[in-house]
C-alpha cells in the first residue's frame, strides 16, 4: 500500500492540489516505534495534524471549473513529514522535528531512533512520497508545460512550544511564498480569490509559516513550476469548511484563467 494517494484531475488542468498534513493514520510497526502512550499520542495527533485539510482540497477539487490533480499524504506527519528536508539543511532539526521527528509539539519525546530505524522510515516512506510528487509534477510539465502547486496546511491559533518564530503573527490565512516560485501575480490570485473565506480579511504573507513546497529536481531551477502555500488557521478552518473550499475553488479557476490568457 501507497503512505499517498494521487487523484487524478482533468488532462488539461495546470494545478495540483498537495495535502500533506491531514492525516492521522499510523502503521503498527511504526507506532511501536512511538513512545507515548495511546492517549498522549492522541493528543498529540490533535495537535500536530491539519485536520480537515483533505476535505477542503477535496470540496475544491469538485467545485472548480476544470478538476486539479490531488497528491494527498494517507499517514501522520509522525511517520515521517514530507515537507522537512531529510538532511542538515532543515532549521527544524534543531527542535527535533526535521523529515523524522524525535520530538513532539511540546518537546517531549517522541521517539529516539537509531541510525537503521531512522534510514528505514526515510526509504520507506519520505523517499517514495518525494519521488511520487516529483513524478506527478514532471508528468503535469509534459502534458501541460506550466504546473501550479497549492500546498494546503492548517496552524493552530496559539503557538506550539516547538515553532521558531513565536512572534510572528498568527492571522486568519497565512500565504507562503517562494521568491523563485511565486510571481506577484499568484501571490494577488491567492490573496483576492481567498479573503472572502476569512472572518476579516486578516492575511499575512509567511507569518508564522514560510515558504511552499516544490520538489527539489525544480525548486530553483524551473519557473514553469509556480507554488503558493495555504496555512489557514484551525479556528477559520472549524468554522468555515465550505466557504473555504469554495474560495479554493475560485483560486483554481483563477490560475486556470490566467494560464489559459497568457
Ligand atoms: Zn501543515
């Protein structure tokens, strides 16, 4: 069995949809691997995850007028989290949370594996997820030359002990940029098609989170390869599921649009 899964959108559409957070599910060997009990790892799952995050991608996907491709991850980010790099370069390994985390959200211990056990789980599933959204991506530039990646994530309201920029502001949506990936224009596409879902309109650009995700064979290299991260707020998330697809939606058509204008 796949840790993800591909959905797949319409042959013409220029947008993938990546839900890497959402879910809770945890294979038994794994879990074993897990010092907590069962109901401190169910707190801590109640913390960690971007519960719901798959459904809005999913109602968006529905709603929009040509259908994204969806890459969604189907294990917790405590098996291994996709969007950390695997080696020195993640800032996160500080805190215990680079791609295997060691830690939890409020700095226990989560797990303290060896060299063999932590090589395991990056082969066995940080590797292939990289390697599969890499695949999709690249199969998306042939088909259609140009890929959009909307990277969907939720934050709690108060700051988790782990997080290294605790001062940031916590607004409704925070939008993650790249400077390479995300053009001006996406950044408003994402900005105007989103503030209707928010209670205010309260949008930051990365705060309390940065960056978007893009497969490493791109990042940097490839402009045909555009991203822009949502990090909603779980408040916003509980009490505005449909608005929130629907506003996704509109940014799909958006970037849809303009593909297809220019
Ligand atoms: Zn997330």
């Amino acid at each position: 069995m796949s840790s993800f899964e591909i959905i797949p959108g319409d042959a013409q559409s220029t947008v993938i949809l990546h839900v890497p957070h959402s879910s809770t599910f945890i294979p038994a060997d794994v879990r074993a691997g897990i010092v907590l009990t069962d109901e401190e790892l169910a707190a801590e799952l109640a913390a960690i995850t971007d519960a719901h995050t798959d459904i809005i991608a999913a109602g968006a996907a529905d709603q929009a007028g040509v259908r994204p491709w969806s890459f969604v991850n189907r294990t917790s980010r405590l098996v291994i989290d996709p969007e950390r790099f695997p080696d020195e370069r993640e800032e996160l390994n500080a805190v215990g949370m680079g791609a295997v985390y060691e830690k939890t959200t409020r700095q226990t211990t989560l797990r303290t594996p060896t060299t063999e056990e932590r090589a395991d789980l990056i082969e066995r599933f940080f590797n292939p997820y990289s390697e599969g959204i890499a695949a999709l991506v690249r199969e998306r530039l042939a088909a259609v030359g140009k890929v959009t990646i909307i990277d969907v994530h939720s934050f709690p309201v108060n700051h988790s002990a782990y997080e290294l920029h605790k001062t940031d502001a916590r607004p409704e949506l925070c939008i993650g940029t790249d400077i390479f990936h995300t053009p001006a224009t996406l950044l408003e596409l994402t900005r105007e098609a989103m503030r209707p879902a928010t209670p205010t309109g309260d949008i930051e650009n990365d705060q309390p989170f940065k960056g978007c995700y893009v497969p490493l064979d791109q990042y940097g290299s490839n402009a045909a390869v555009q991203a822009v991260m949502l990090e909603i707020r779980r408040d916003v998330v509980s009490s505005n599921m449909g608005g929130l697809q629907t506003a996704t939606a509109t940014l799909i058509d958006a970037i849809e649009n303009s593909d297809r204008t220019t």
